[in-house]
C-alpha cells in the first residue's frame, strides 16, 4: 500500500533495530526519495551467507515512484548494497566525491557503472525532485565527505544526520558545519532522524587527533617493523599513519585489497597526501631494515581471511610478524567480533609482538566516529525538531536516545522508535505510526541473490549440526520389492565404523518399513521415502537424541 495523496511518509527498509543494512526512504505524493543502501555481514547462525542486504520489493513495486538514490557516506553499511539494488531499480545516485570513489569501484566489479547515473554533491548543493528540495550540512565522521541531508517538503523539513560526532579537532580540515545546522533548526524541522549508535556512552567523543599522537609515539618506540590494522575507511588515521612514518622515516607496505583499493582512491581525488616514493611493495620488505618498514593492513575486527588474521598464523606469503615486532590494533570491535579479534591478539602475543590494542584511553588508538551522548543532545539542540525517529542502532541504543531527546526538552510522545517495514505517516503536521510496509532480509549466497530462504538455512542448520543419513534403496520395477540390503550412507552423522551395531539395526527398520507399505501405494516411491523417513528418524532419535537430515533414493531395476 502506497500514503495517501499528499501524505509525508517516512520508513526504513534496514538500519533500525540493528547496526548495518542503513536504508530509508522519505515518500511524498507520487515521489519516493532513497537515503543509503547498506549491507550486513552475517553471523554463525546463517551459514553460506555472504551478504545481507535490503528487501526491496516495496520500492520495486513502486518503481515508477522512485527518483534517486542519496548517500550519506561511503561506509560498507551504507553503500554495500547499492549495485544490488541498482540492477533492480536503475535511479540516479548522488554523494559526495569521494564516496562516489568507492561506489564506482563497486559498480565496475558488477559491471554496472557505464549504465549507471552518478552525480556529486556537496554541502553547498541544492537539488530539486519534483515537489521535495534537497539540501546538505557537512558533519565528522570516521571518514571523508560525510553529510546530513535536508529535505524540503510541503508538509515541513526532514532532516537526516548520517553518521556524525562533533570533533572540534579534527585530524582533517572537515569540521560540522555547526553554523548551518543551527542555521536549519532556526527555520524549523518539523522531523529529525538521528543516529544512535553511541547512545549509551555518557560524555563527548574523542577526538582524532588524539590517536595521531599514540601512532607517532608507538612508532618512535617501536624497535623492529610496525604493523598497523585499521578500517581501510579511515582516511583521516590513514594520513596519521603517514606522517608517523615520514618522522620514523619508514617506508610503507599496504597490505589486503581494500586498503589498497580505498587508498588509491583517496590518493588519487586529493583526500590523501603520501610523498612520492614512501609507498612500497611487499616484496620489497625484506629489503630493508626491519626498523625502516611500516605496514598497513586490513583485518581489525579478526575477519578470518583479510590480512592481520593470515599474518598473525603465519600464513601470510612473504610477510611474517617476527619477536619484538609491533602490531597496533587501530580500531575497536564492532558487537560480536571481539572473540575473532581476541584470538588474532593471542596468536600475535605466541609469535612474540609487542601488541597494541583496545580503544579510548587503554591504548590511545581508536576513538569512535560516532558520537556520544553529549554530541547527540547538541543535534538535538541545534535541530529543536517536533518530532524525532532515533536511527541507526540495536533496540536499547534507540531507547536510550529517545530518554536523551527528552532531556533536551522533546515530548515523549513526539519520539518514535520503530522496526524495518514501519512507517510514520504526517499529515497536516500530525505524525502518526499506525501502518508497516513490507521489508525483510534478502541474501546474497554466491551468485546467487535471494535464492536463499528460511528453508534452506533450516536446512543447512540442521545439516552442520546433525549431518545427513542417505539411504539407497534398490527396488524392483515390476515387483515393487527390495532387490537387494539397503546401502546407509552417513556423512558428519556418526563414524561408520564405530556405529556398525546402529547402522544394521537401522537397515533392518528400513527393511521391515519397506515391506510393510500397503501393496496400493508401493508404486507411489514418495509414499515408501516418507515412510522410511519417519521410521528411521523416530529410531535414529530414540538412540542418539539427533535429528540428521535422512534423504531416501530409490533405484529402480
């Protein structure tokens, strides 16, 4: 169901309840308007799975709605899903000039871009899509040209952050554009959706500039070669990275395809100064002194095959972490990565590394990009809007920052917290949540996008937990009988040869099962499978409380 005519809607199709997936989408009359198209990676649970992105079928069921694409930034949670979603709904994209890099490089690895519509913007930029007018404020983020979105309706200003904290020192010359924002909420915000990622953490962020001055340090304390991982995204602590270099002078190694691929794009759009020759391959390693060599990498939050994890098993050819080598750990541990990233530490600390690791004041080395509980009042504050959906974040991070906007002086019943697929509706200024959109996950296994559902994952799950038991049953056509013992194959179920006893008594169920079937639906073969499925799994359970896929073939002779 699309609003009704005249209607402001505005909805996330991922980002809510949850960190990753960022996709929302404000609606007016016949124009629908998409802010970021993220990814997500998976857990354990979802085995095969290489990517989450958005469900789009909404948006594709009302493709002739949909006028652009706008991003906030080029972070994986908010561009990963882009040529996902541009094969399906071809509409102009428009960011900034670095995050355009980034999506570029996407688009040429799905063979897309020449088909594709890319338009940069910036802080100053004003578009028009038919009856809604788009602005821009700058904002700091852990990485370069970052901005909040305003949207101008009939029925009032939308505003968007992104991503943001208020660093008053940043490492780059990107500062908020606190003037402008201020500028925005004196002419009114009738809504605001803001990010909420650190809204449990009391206080204001760090600044950047603070971990260029643990590098530096660490590296002129450094005795033998330094390894550093951290978000290739992060720009501003690449660049600090190279100035703790050039005064160690050391040479540097980038190691792992996206630190390799983001760099190059920072290098070539003038986001980041790195003197001639100071860039070397790692072949040339071994070249020089060990106290002359400084690494990039990629790998901080312990992603088996990215750099640091091979590095720290030694399985990294040509480059190894020897005794007394530095490792810093320039980043902190999103939710559930930090035993991957505990057991790289520890396998750094057997090869004998000085490691450097943990965030905030522990180590110096990482400060978060986004902001804390004190950054998200000043938006609040500067923003002074009617209403107020808190984005970007698990449950209890929204929850908090809903408690924070009433703190600053928002009604409580003006702030909605709401799931993927809610809407909140406006209408002559009234802000109501009273209908969903559908929305859901889709998964991109392989080649394959959203050929992958509940059923298979049910599947696969029961497979990687209990195995599989596949019998072979050799039957005759005219005499609808066994010709032959049945032949039990087990696969991550039990030892064939320590299960001897369970297998025979198994093959004589099958046996009896088979001869047991009414003579009016042996010729039915699925009605014999279904009947040796249940009896061996209800015999299998009873012995060894497991519940092994059982897949019946019958061989006709």
């Amino acid at each position: 169901m699309s609003n009704n005519e005249g209607a402001l809607s505005i909805y996330a199709l991922g980002g809510l309840s949850e960190i990753g997936k960022n996709m929302y989408a404000i609606e007016y009359a016949e124009n629908i308007i998409i802010i970021d198209c993220g990814n997500k990676f998976p857990d354990e649970s979802l085995l095969g799975i290489d990517l989450i992105i958005p469900d789009i079928k909404y948006l594709v069921e009302n493709k002739e709605k949909v006028r652009a694409l706008i991003v906030t930034h080029g972070h994986e949670d908010h561009i990963g899903g882009i040529p996902f979603f541009l094969k399906k709904l071809n509409v102009p994209v428009y960011a900034t000039r670095f995050t355009l890099g980034l999506i570029e490089l996407k688009l040429k690895e799905h063979k897309i871009l020449r088909e594709t519509e890319l338009i940069e913007i910036d802080a100053d930029k004003e578009v028009t899509l038919n009856q809604i007018s788009v602005s821009f404020f700058r904002v700091n983020h852990s990485i370069p040209d970052c901005l909040g979105i305003v949207f101008h309706t009939p029925e009032g200003t939308i505003v968007h952050t992104g991503d943001f904290k208020f660093d008053l020192t940043p490492a780059t010359n990107e500062h908020s554009d606190i003037h402008k924002m201020a500028e925005i909420g004196r002419e009114g915000v009738l809504l605001l959706l803001s990010e909420s990622t650190n809204a449990e953490r009391p206080g204001a962020t760090p600044s950047e500039k603070m971990v260029g001055e643990h590098v530096t340090e660490a590296f002129m304390n450094a005795k033998r070669k330094v390894f550093l991982s951290t978000f290739a995204s992060n720009i501003s602590r690449v660049q600090q990275v190279v100035e703790a270099a050039i005064k160690t002078d050391r040479k540097l190694v980038l190691l792992g395809r996206s630190m390799i691929n983001v760099v190059g794009v920072a290098m070539e759009r003038g986001y980041l100064t790195v003197p001639d020759g100071m860039l070397i391959d790692q072949n040339q390693i071994n070249n020089l002194d060990p106290e002359k060599v400084a690494i990039l990498c990629t790998g901080s939050q312990g992603e088996v095959m990215a750099a640091l994890s091979r590095l720290s098993t030694g399985n990294f050819r040509g480059v190894d972490v020897l005794p007394e080598d530095t490792v810093i750990l320039a980043a902190g541990p999103i939710p559930g990565n930090e035993k991957n990233v505990s057991r790289i530490i520890d396998n750094l600390f057997t090869l004998g590394a000085n490691v450097i690791y943990g965030s905030g004041s522990s180590s110096g080395m990482h400060v978060s990009g986004h902001g804390y509980q004190e950054d998200l009042k000043l938006m609040l504050t500067l923003m002074k809007p009617k209403y107020f959906i808190p984005i970007h974040g698990e449950f209890r991070m929204l929850y908090r920052h809903r408690i924070l906007a009433e703190s600053v002086g928002i009604e409580k019943e003006n702030t909605f917290i709401i799931n993927n697929g809610d809407v909140v509706d406006i209408e002559k200024h009234i802000a109501r949540q009273t209908r969903k959109i559908p929305t859901g996950n889709t998964y991109v296994d392989g080649i394959g996008i959203g050929d992958v559902g509940e059923i298979v994952l049910r599947d696969r799950k029961q497979l990687s937990e209990d195995g599989m038991l596949v019998i072979v049953l050799t039957m005759s056509k005219s005499e609808k009988k066994l010709v032959s013992e049945p032949d039990t194959i087990s696969r991550g179920f039990v030892y064939v040869r320590d299960s001897e006893e369970l297998l025979k008594d198994i093959n004589r169920i099958i046996t009896r099962t088979v001869s047991d079937v009414p003579d009016s639906n042996k010729s039915q073969w699925s009605a014999i499978k279904q009947d040796v499925r249940k009896s061996v799994g209800q015999y299998i359970f009873k012995q060894t409380k497991k519940k092994p896929m059982i897949l019946p073939i019958i061989i006709e002779v």
